[in-house]
C-alpha cells in the first residue's frame, strides 16, 4: 500500500489571475475620484457654467441640507422601500415559478408559452396602462418593478434547474435521496449560481424601472425629487438625485455579490476571489 | 447456466443463508433489456456469490453498463429479474452502492459531508471519519471537492460508498479517468477493501488486466449474453505480473476480439 503516499497534494487555489497588493485595492475608485476632481476644477474654473452642469463641491453642501432638512432620507427611504418591496414580489414570484418549471414538466408546459410571449414586451410600455389601472398611487410602481425583476430571476433560476448536472442527480437517487432531500442538497445548490446571475440582473432592471416610473408618475421618492427640482431649474437637485441612483446601484450590488461569494465558496471561481 | 464453482476460490458457502454476513448474493434470471429496437441483453442468467468480486468486460456497446445499471436498480429489465439478496434490485436500496467513472461528489459539501450522504440514517461523524480514515483521507475532511486531486476526489467516491458498510457494491468504470500510478494504488485500496470488508463487488471495465488483477471471476458480455467465464485462483496477495495471470489476460482478450 505505499503507493497510497504518493497521491500529489492538493491544489488549494486555482488562480490564473495574479492577486492585488494592498494598497493597489484602491486602485477601482481611482477613476471615479479623477473624474470628480477634474469636473470641480471645471466648474471653480468657470470652464462649466452653473447653469449647465454644478459642481461637485456645490451638491455635496445641497446633499448635507437636504440630509439636515431630512427631505432626502425620506425620498431615499421612499424609493429604497419601493425597490426592496418589488424586487421581494417579482424576484419571489420569478423564483418560484422558475423552481416549478424546472422541476415539473406539467408546469412548465402550461405556463412557460405564455410568460415567454409577456416577456417580449418590454415592460415599460405598459406604463400609460398600468397609470390607468393603480394611478399614480404605490400599486403602480411596485407593479411595474415586480414584473421588471420577475423575467431575470424566472429565467435564470429556471436555466439553473435545468441544468444541474444530471449524473449528480442520478447519484443522489442512488443514495436513497428522492423529493425534498434532492431538491435542497443537490438541485437548489446546484442551480444556485445561475439564481444569483439572475438576481444582480434583476436589480439592474429594479433601478432602472424603478426610476422611470418614479419620474412618470409619484409624489415622493427620487425620481418624483429629480423632477420637481426640473420645474424649479435646481440643477443641482437633479445632478443629487442621478448620482444617489448610482450610489444605490452599486450598493445592493456590493451586498448581492458578498452574499453571492460566501454563497458559492465552494466553487474554485470564488475561492480567491 | 450452472452454479459457480465457488470452493474452486475458497469463498465459503453457506447453503441455508440467503445472506452472507457480509456480502450478499445476486441471482439474474432470463433478463433481457432493449432500447428502443436493440437489444442490448438477451435471456442472461448469471449468479454471483456473496464476497465474490466479479469482473464484466467487453467490447463498448457490449451492454456491460447497462447490465451493472439492471443490478444497480437504477434501470428496469425489458424482461426477467435482477434479484439482489433476495429483493428486487430497485428495492435493494442500502444493500447496494454504487461507485461511478466520475466522483461525483457534491461541489458544495464538505469532503465529510459527502461521505456522509452514503448513510442512510443521518450523518454519524464517526462512521464518517472511520471511511475517511480507511481511504486515507482523515486531513481532507474539512477540504471541498474542488481541493481535491482526481485520485483524491474518487478515494472520498469509495469512503461514500463503504461508509454504510454494503453487502454489494458496484464498480462502473470507477478507475477510468485516473493516471496510470493514482490506479494502481486505487486497484490495491478498492481489493484491501473488499478482503477487510467482504462486501460482493462487481467491477465493470474496459481494462482486461484490471480486471485479472482485482477479481474472483471475469466475464466476457457480447451478442447480449456471456461469451465466456475466466475464475482467478486467487493464491495470497495480487501476483500481478506473473506468466500466471497474463496468460488468463491473454485468453480474455482472445475471448472479446472472437480470435
């Protein structure tokens, strides 16, 4: 039995991408501080009129009053929860009926025509709808920021099912696993990936939906705050609000792609990452 | 066909027990299996003993797979029956595992984890580290699968399958996709194994002298049925190599190719 010693050691990393020093960790905010500094010389310069594009300096002192008025916190808090409530409802339906398609066939056949048919329409042309049917009340912007996160999450969480490694499964049934056990030890896990594919997919089309609808049709949160500020010409209201859009985006970004990382810290695609 | 001369290898046998203590006996009557219009086995009756180790090989195509799937229970016979200790394959359940050409294991459990999904009543860390231990793997338990090297990965596969201690285990190719030194030392592990454990084993491969080497008795499949029968004294430990046992090669191969 000495040939036994002589099995090669594991490789504990697969990384054919060199790791960052430390300090270089920074490196990814370099562009974005560049960019801010060279718009405040710009505008300081007179190089930028007012009147056209404020400077960073100057929406930084509207955000802080706007923070000490608690006028901004209220229209964030608005839309955080209007996002959150529609991604919670879209992204649960999307998911469940992804897990049914994948796993039964008489699901799938009954309902997967007709989802593909609704979703080549884009869901934003149903606005002038759906303002008919909820208004321009809560129901109207959770509606269209459901269905907009529905697709991603559907689609994926069903393409995950479906392609979980099909001799895992026949493995698991012929270790006595059947129903329950196969879905949540080997199916699910199985598919996870491609779930949280679907999942920062979704929130992109979250956001995006989201500001649209806001900007349509609201009476709070930051879409409807961007457009009062348009009627008033507060230019550096609506510069506040675009740039708050992309500070949520990459927020629940950074959460998504942290739960995602220890999610997935099986996998060799995660383990330096 | 007739009963195996089983006194021929020394494997006792107990006449009125159905069961060995640990190895339990496999009775194919008339079995047939066609897919669609192919027939891949026709009326094959074969016997095995509890704690022999049986080979199949043959030619690809030749429905060896398909014949250890029948036994497995993870397919249904055309016709006849597959019995294995007394029950119907399908219903054999923790009688039999089953170890694949490819590990298999779970991604996303631990090494111990997965060796735990070959018991049946729940995980029982002590059985785990016990198979663990015998595969020589007892440091790796904590590791994932993806840390592990091949050879590695299909020694955990063997720890899955032997942790609830089986009286069949079933062998498809297990050995197939390893460098020639991580099977050689996994051909010797898979045969200590079943000398300690006494499990019946059945080992289908596409590797004549892996089949000389581990077995009690080959068998050639081809034209759906057996082709011909090739029992191994087994005389103390593996005498691979010898004039012996490549002569029994040989004839196998002579078998297979219809020289």
């Amino acid at each position: 039995m000495s040939l036994t010693d002589t099995i090669k050691p594991a490789r504990t990393r697969a990384g054919w991408r060199p790791g960052l020093p430390p300090l270089q960790a920074l490196l990814p905010y370099a562009v974005p501080a560049a960019i801010l500094i060279l718009w405040e010389i710009a505008g300081a310069t007179g190089l930028v009129r007012e009147t056209v594009m404020p400077r960073p300096s100057v929406i930084l002192a509207t955000a802080v009053q706007m923070m000490l008025t608690g006028e901004l916190f209220t229209h964030l808090g608005v839309s955080a929860a209007r996002a959150l409530a529609g991604l919670l409802i879209g992204g649960g339906i999307g998911f469940l009926l992804g897990v049914a398609n994948g796993v039964s066939r008489l699901s799938e056949t009954l309902t997967d025509s007709t989802l593909q048919m609704v979703r080549n329409i884009p869901h934003l042309a149903l606005i002038p709808l759906v303002i008919l049917w909820f208004g321009i009340g809560e129901g109207a912007k959770l509606f269209l920021v459901a269905l907009g996160v529905f697709f991603p999450i559907y689609l994926n969480t069903l393409h995950g099912i479906r392609n979980v490694d099909p001799q895992l499964i026949e493995m698991g049934r012929a270790y006595g696993m059947n129903g329950r056990r196969l879905f949540f030890r080997v199916v699910l896990p199985g598919a996870l990936p491609s779930i949280f594919v679907g999942l920062r997919y979704g929130l992109g089309i979250m956001w995006l939906t989201l500001i649209v609808a806001e900007t349509l049709s609201a009476s709070s949160g930051l879409g409807y705050m961007a457009m009062k500020a348009r009627e008033f010409m507060v230019l550096d209201v609506v510069v506040l609000s675009i740039l708050l859009y992309a500070a949520l985006g990459k927020l629940a970004d950074t959460l998504t792609r942290a739960l995602e990382r220890r999610a997935l810290k099986w996998s060799p695609a995660y383990a330096n990452a | 066909m007739q009963m195996p001369d089983l006194a021929a290898h020394g494997v006792p046998t107990p006449p009125m027990l159905r069961h060995a203590p640990e190895g339990v006996e496999i009775a194919i009557r008339n079995l047939g299996r066609s897919f669609g219009g192919q027939r891949v086995l026709v009326n094959l009756d074969l016997d095995v003993a509890p704690g022999e180790f049986l080979s199949i090989v043959g030619k690809s195509g030749c429905g060896k797979s398909t014949l250890l799937r029948l036994v497995a229970g993870l397919d249904r016979p055309t016709s006849g029956s597959v019995t294995v200790g007394g029950l119907p394959a399908h219903e054999a359940g923790d009688h039999l595992r089953i170890m694949f050409q490819e590990p298999r294991l779970l991604p996303w459990a631990s090494v111990a984890e997965n060796v735990a999904i070959g018991l049946p009543r729940g995980p029982d860390p002590r059985a785990v580290a016990e198979a663990l231990e015998q595969v020589q793997l007892a440091d790796k338990a904590g590791f994932w699968p993806a840390q592990l090297s091949g050879g590695q990965r299909q020694r955990a596969a063997l720890a899955r399958a032997l942790v609830s201690h089986p009286g069949l285990l079933l062998l498809d190719e297990p050995l197939g996709a390893l460098d020639a030194l991580t099977r050689l030392t996994m051909q010797n592990l898979i045969r200590d194994m079943h000398d300690r454990a006494g499990f019946t084993a059945i080992l289908v491969t596409h590797d004549v002298a892996e089949a000389v080497a581990l077995s009690d008795r080959v068998i050639v499949l081809g034209q759906g049925g057996i082709l011909t029968e090739t029992r191994i004294l087994r005389a103390g430990p593996t005498t691979r190599g010898s004039a012996e046992l490549a002569a029994i090669e040989t004839g196998i191969l002579d078998a297979i190719f219809a020289r």
